[in-house]
C-alpha cells in the first residue's frame, strides 16, 4: 500500500532522505515547518493558524517545501499537511504560489479545489484515541465510521472520487495499532478498489 510520510521540514536528515529513496511506496510530503504549536493554550492545537502573521507563516510553509525539496529531489509531492490537519484559510490561499500543489487535512474535503490551482487530497479514519491516553480506538466503531463515510459516497452526499485515507501516527503505533491498519488494507484491498494515481507515484485509494 503506498504511504504519504509527513516529514516535519525543520527536522528532516539525509539519513531519512536515503531511506525514503531506497523505500519506493514512501512519499514524502511537507508537514509544517517544526510542528510547534502557536495557538493559546485554551484554543486547539495549530502551528499555521492566526496567531502568529501571515507574512511568517508563509516563510516557514515555503522553506519546509524548499528543504525538503533539497533531501528528497523528485520523490516529494509538493503537498502540505499542517500539523493537529488545522490550517487558516489566508495561507491556504497562498499555498499554490509558495510551489504546493496540494492540501491534505482529515475529514471529507468541502471543495476538491479549495483555492484555485490547489487540490485537496484529505484522510478520513484514524485508529488512535488520542484522551487521556494513546490508544486503539474500539475496531468496531472505526469499521462503522467507514462505512457511513462510504455508504455517503454512494449516496452522492460526499465526493466519491477523492482517496480514502487513513490517518496513520507512526511513532505512536503499537503492535495491536499496526495490526488494525494491516487487516483494514486487506480488507479494502479485497473489494472492487483502485489505487490513485498521483503524478509522482500511489498515494491511496
């Protein structure tokens, strides 16, 4: 199943460059810039969010795709993922001259091309409940929130065309985790799927 890594820029090595070019279902993509939240401490989570200038937001967001440019070459998809999926909507529109392509967040997207010049490519399962503690979420509940998601798509109440994502936390996986996410690509992958065809590679289905 081909993977989207999102790599935190202001972190990345070359050591993670060579694993990425040796892995060919890995692609990378841009997830902010230091993963460093902004917002108050009462508000949610987000490092691109308002509370910080649009000028200094845009710079990171454009450095995090130069760098990363830089380590992975032609293996990155010019996608930005924002750190906690929350983004302000005044550098959403500045994405697609800063060089992004594409804008991925969790939950069905509203709009395909939510500014002009720039898809959005968006997850919709994540197996991790996060409070109080990192931890499966019942498998049951995860397999009924699919289903109402895609049962929508048939209805033609959500686009049927956008990838199916799922939402991984790679570093925060434990084995019971892992094995969730294996039995649910089995089990999309035994049914009538097709894989998407992004320019640079697979990046789901």
């Amino acid at each position: 199943m081909p993977v989207h890594l999102a790599v935190i820029p202001r972190n990345a090595t070359q050591a993670l460059a060579k694993t990425i070019a040796d892995t060919a279902q890995l692609h990378p993509v841009v997830h902010g810039w230091s993963h460093t939240n902004f917002q108050p401490s009462e508000g949610p989570k987000s490092e691109f969010g308002d509370a910080r200038a649009l000028d200094l937001r845009c710079e990171e967001a454009a450095e995090g795709l130069r760098r990363l440019t830089v380590l992975c070459g032609d293996q990155l998809v010019a996608m930005f993922v924002p750190p906690w999926n929350r983004v302000d909507l005044d550098l959403v529109e500045k994405l697609p001259a800063l060089g992004y392509q594409s804008l991925s967040t969790s939950h069905p997207k509203t709009d395909a091309l939510l500014v002009h010049g720039l898809r959005q490519i968006n997850t919709h399962i994540d197996p991790l409940y996060w409070r109080p503690s990192k931890n499966l979420s019942d498998p049951q509940a995860i397999i009924e929130k699919a289903v109402r998601l895609l049962k929508k798509r048939r209805q033609g109440k959500s686009d049927n065309t956008e990838p199916f994502g799922l939402l991984t936390h790679h570093m925060a996986h434990f084995p019971e985790v892992w094995e969730f996410c294996r039995q649910f690509w089995m089990e999309f992958n035994d049914g009538p799927v097709e894989i998407f065809q992004h320019p640079k590679g697979q990046i789901g289905v």
